[in-house]
C-alpha cells in the first residue's frame, strides 16, 4: 500500500522490484488505520479483495474489474480480510471508529450465510488468516480488553477458532510478558505459524518468528527469530 493523492492504494510489483502496477485507483483501500488495513490475494493472484470503509471489493490484479462484493453496517469499518481457495469462503473483521467493538466473522458471498467467529469482546482483534482446508481461522485477541484512545494493546495472544466445532484455542507462544503477538499467519502447509511479537509500548522493535502448532501438545516453544525491525508478515 502507498498514499497518493491523500489517499491510499494498492500496488503490485514483482519481488525483485520491476513492473510496478497501481492496481486501485477509483475507489481506494480505506478504514480504521493505515496500519491496521490488509487485503488477500484470491483466485490464485489473479484478483484482490480490499475494504474501503464499510464495503468489501474485488478487482482484478491489473486493476480492471473493480466490484462490490460485501457491505457491512454502515457503522462499522471492514479493516482486515482473508481468503480461503479452497471454498472461497471470507473471513472478514470489522470494527467501529475507534478500532474496538471489534467482530470476526466469515462469509460465503454464494449463499449470504455468516458464521461469527468472535464478537462482543473489549480490546482489540487483528492478524486474520485462514487455515489451507479452510476449517481453520487464526486471529489474534487482546486478552486485557483495556481500551484507550492510543489503541495500544496490553497483551495480545494467537487463538485459532475451529469452524467445524465452533471452538476457539489459544496457540501458545511462550510470549515474554510486557509483550505483544500480532499478525499470525499460516505457513503454506499450515504446519506453523509466523507472527509479531513486539512489547506492549506500540513504540519498540518489532520481530517476526516461525513456532510449531503442536506446541499445545508439547507444552515448549520451538520460536525461531526470522527478521527483525519488521511486521505485517504473509506467507504464501
């Protein structure tokens, strides 16, 4: 994502940098906070799904095709979205203005059917992801629930919800305390996820780590340190 013109877009490049396309450019990505924005890759990379506001839009990588594809309350904000390919259902959160009264829910845009993950919890919601048999949803949930004009988070933890179930799990992490994990994602074989961690301050370094799901079984953390200094990971 880049401003331009006050406002912010999509752009896509290839990994080394060259064949730069804006691929938004009517209707931007907006919401919440810059920072807080994600889109997904959908229909093998062939198209995007972005929020603009209360709305959910679909636009072809070249940036022709530009559609509407869900609306949401005009309350609220849609701030991050994920896509699963193998049944094209959407995990979509939204929250209000201030980033709380936040709401996960998937949708399949086929049937109009919703399924709530979380709902009607203080604190912040974010790092959305879905599982690759499309069973599974990551997210990420501040625990304390203290909210605060800053939107800082005192204790944000990995929890991973069973859409076969409906059941929600906490991925342990071992997390330091004064420590916040954010931004968890799938590996591509779902065998591990990587994240954030970074302290509850909103202001030091951020790392990104790799830890093994059956870490709920073994009672270890197996983190490993992948970057530093960054954040918003995706994995594909």
């Amino acid at each position: 994502m880049r401003s331009l013109g006050g406002a912010t877009h999509i752009f896509s490049m290839n990994t080394d940098g060259t064949d730069l396309i804006q691929v938004t450019s009517a209707i931007p990505i907006a919401g919440f906070k810059q920072s807080e924005l994600e889109y997904s890759w959908f229909d093998n990379g062939a198209k995007l799904y972005y929020p603009n506001f209360n709305k959910l839009y679909s636009i072809n990588q070249d940036g022709s095709g530009n559609q509407l594809v869900y609306q949401a309350a005009d309350t609220v904000l849609i701030s991050e979205v994920a896509v699963n390919p193998t049944n094209e259902l959407i995990a979509i959160k939204t929250n209000k203005a201030d980033g709380y009264a936040a709401r996960i829910i998937v949708v399949d845009l086929v049937s109009g059917a919703e399924e709530v993950v979380i709902e009607n919890q203080s604190g912040a919601l974010g790092g959305l992801d879905f599982s690759i048999d499309g069973n599974k949803v990551l997210y990420t949930r501040y625990i304390t629930g203290i909210e605060n004009i800053e939107y800082l988070q005192l204790d944000s933890r990995i929890f991973e919800y069973d859409l076969t179930t409906d059941t929600a799990t906490e991925v342990l992490t071992s997390k330091t305390p004064g420590t916040n994990d954010l931004d968890a994602k799938y590996s591509p074989d779902d065998g591990s996820i990587i994240f954030v961690n970074t302290s509850n301050d909103g202001i030091s370094e951020r790392k990104i780590y790799r830890t093994a799901q059956n870490d709920e079984i073994t009672g270890e953390a197996r983190n490993e340190a992948l970057f530093t200094n960054a954040f918003m990971p995706n994995w594909e």
